[in-house]
C-alpha cells in the first residue's frame, strides 16, 4: 500500500490564494466589508463610497457630523480595522 502526502484543506487554499496573489485584495475586501460592524448602523447609512487604494482606506460620508466625528477617532479606527489581520492592511484613513 502506497502512502499519500496529505495537507489540510485550508493550507492548500492558502497557499493558492497566496500563489495567485489573491491576498490583499481578499483582506482589503474583508476589511471593507467589516465597516458596518466596526463603526455602526448610523455612521454606515451615512457612508457613500468607501475604497482602498495604496494601503489608504477613502470614505465618503454625508453627514459634516460624522466627518468630523470620524476625523477625531481615525486612529482607533484605524486600529480597530487592521486588527483582525495579521499584518495591517491599511496605513492610513481619508474622510471626505
């Protein structure tokens, strides 16, 4: 009888995530689709784009409330986003 070399499922998916060069753009995903569930209902519903680009989080929001609000916390945002990664996802976030 003939042994196989067998690896859990998802160290092969990891390592073909990461060969194709798929985990960035998987985490910047992740990350923005945690907004809601990092900065609430309200602030979401206030939100009107939100993208990254060279490692800088942009989010548009509506309210001139919640910019500013948002502006006075960006660095425990900032934080709060990139914990659930390993190596941090974004350097920086841009209101407007």
């Amino acid at each position: 009888m003939r042994k196989s070399k067998t690896e859990p499922i998802d160290q092969l998916i990891q390592s073909y995530i990461r060969g194709m060069g798929l985990e960035r753009p998987l985490s910047e995903n992740r990350l923005i689709l945690s907004w809601e569930s990092v900065t609430g209902k309200y602030i979401a519903g206030q939100t009107r784009k939100i993208y990254i680009r060279n490692r800088v989080l942009y989010v548009q929001i509506q309210s001139p409330l919640v910019k500013r609000e948002l502006n006075l916390i960006k660095e425990g945002l900032l934080k709060r986003l990139n914990e659930p990664f390993e190596q941090p996802v974004i350097d920086d976030i841009q209101i407007f």
